[in-house]
C-alpha cells in the first residue's frame, strides 16, 4: 500500500510509486501468492496480473472509505517520513488491519531524525551527532536536514553562522566525507538477516546535497560489521518487523547511524540484480509465510540503481 498526498513531491511521489510496483512485482515471482490488495493514488501502474486488485484513492473515492471497504487481514503500509504522514497513516490503519510493519513504537522514534539520534546514543550505538548550532569560526562544513523527511529531502550545505535551538523542524549535523552507504535486512523479533551491502552515490548543487543512486553490492566487503550492527540494533529494539534500510557513514574508522528507516527503501530495485532471486524470496517469505529464510546469498555483481 502507497499512500501519498497528490501535490505531494514529484521525485519522492515517482520513487514511491516505482518502488511499489516493484515490490508488487516480487510478490507476484511468489507462488504462495494468492491475492494481493493495491491502495495508490494515481491509475499509473502497468502491471496486470489476475492476483492484483487495484484500489484508487481520489476526492470521491477517500483513503477512510477505500479502507472500510477492504475485508483483509493483513496489509505492509509503504510511506515516506515526511510531515510524519507513515505515522498519521499507521495510526489509523493499525485500528482496523495487522499492519506487516515494524511497532508504532519503533515508528515513531525512527520516523525523527532527532529521536534517532537522541535514542541510539542512549542505546551507545554509534549515530551521527546532532549538533545545536554552527559557529562562525567552525573549520567544519555542515548540514542541515528536516526532522522528519524522506530521502535527501532539503538537504542542505551550510558554512555560516546558524542557530536552529528553537526551530522545531530542522536539524543540524557535520558534513563528514567518509564512506557513505546503507544496509538492508528482514528482521521479525530478535532474528535478523542481512540483505545488501550498499555504497551511496552523492551530488552536491547549489548547496544542496543529493543521493544520486546506489551501488548495491558496493560495500559486500563490510558485510560482517554490518551483520554485527544489525543483531546490536535488534537485540535492543525487538519492534522492527519487515523489510528496513539503515543510512550509514564511516567516521574514524567506526560506522555511524544517520537514519534507520522502518519501510522498504530503494535498495530493493537492484536486490535481486545483485543477489539474485534467492535474496527477494526471502522478503516474500517473510511477509506471506512469517518466516525468517536464514540460508546464505552471495553477491552475484555489483549493480547500479540511480534515482528518477
């Protein structure tokens, strides 16, 4: 399920929508499938197949009556952070469905860019530190960034002077060059498997900081320690469940949290490319069956994925 706003952004409107025809597409590989429910804004999709089912959201056809009309179990809601609009979302599917995503709890930290710093830290798992203010004389570039946003969303590049203490919306943290990349891995209680090992491909316009695309496969070599980052996270935080994607950037040799997002990412478009179909069937598996597939996948080549 994809719900966003109409007028909402274009490029985070198109990812959503590529990345859930996507996912649709792996459901449908599944031969355990039997039927699956789409709710989206917009008659754009061409995937056709007797197992979907279609539901458009629109001024006469509203997302609470497009809800009531649903006789289903179980339902994966797919929504960007922005406006906090997955946690307005999950709070009134939760009522009526079982939701197959991580607890409202786990939502509602990580869903904050502020939280998941304030959280992870208390937890001593490294994240990148939130900063008060910038000072004139700082021999650091910085960043700031919304408290809830999707993506690279209005991120910016800033030298001067700035002081956001009382600004409720924005956050401010050190631009550091290292390594930047994410991970994936399908978690349910306190057992987790790593997925991809991806390394992030960045632009810098006019101040503003861009994630380009990624190079899935790109950072295999640090599977390990992200396997070991993984398991610290679970054992603390057993309320992720589902597919979720971890922003993270090497700083003195340790790699530090920048976002944990408790959704599916657009690192699943080059999964199966990279890690080939054995990697995707574990994420339907573990939605259609509730199961965790522990058997071992191997790189196959490294792919490139670049955003629309």
């Amino acid at each position: 399920m994809s719900c966003i706003r109409k007028n909402y952004n274009k490029k985070i409107l198109t990812e959503a929508h590529n990345l859930s025809d996507h996912l649709i597409g792996c459901f449908l590989k599944d031969k355990d499938l039997k039927k699956i429910h789409v709710i989206r804004n917009f008659k754009n999709s061409n995937l056709k197949d007797n197992r979907i089912q279609y539901h458009y959201v629109s001024e006469n056809n509203p997302q609470d009556k497009v809800f009531q009309s649903l006789d289903i179990k179980d339902m994966i809601l797919i929504a960007p952070e922005s406006d906090q609009i997955n946690i307005k979302i999950f709070k009134k599917l939760n009522k009526k469905f079982n939701l197959l995503n991580s607890n409202y709890n786990v939502h509602k930290f990580f869903s904050s860019k502020k939280k998941t710093y304030e959280i992870l830290s208390k937890k001593k798992i490294p994240a990148v530190k939130i900063e008060r203010k910038v000072t004139k004389n700082s021999n650091f570039c910085f960043i700031t960034k919304p408290v809830y946003g999707a993506g690279s969303e209005n991120v910016n590049l800033i030298k001067s002077k700035l002081n956001i203490e009382n600004d409720k919306h924005l956050i401010i943290q050190k631009y550091y060059t290292g390594i930047k990349g994410s991970f994936t891995m399908i978690c349910k209680g306190k057992s987790v498997e790593v997925l991809s090992c991806s390394e992030q491909i960045i632009d810098i316009k006019n101040k503003r900081i861009f994630q380009k695309g990624l190079i899935i496969g790109g950072l295999e070599k640090y599977r390990e320690d992200f396997r070991q980052l993984s398991k610290k996270i679970i054992s603390i935080f057993p309320g992720f469940f589902g597919f979720i994607g971890v922003d993270v950037i090497k700083i003195e040799n340790v790699w530090h949290i920048l976002e944990i997002n408790t959704r599916f990412t657009s690192s699943l478009l080059g999964i199966e490319s990279a890690y080939g179909y054995e990697a995707v069937k574990k994420i339907t598996n573990l939605y259609l069956n509730k199961k965790i597939d522990t058997k071992k996948i191997e790189l196959k080549k490294i792919t490139k994925v670049f955003f629309n």
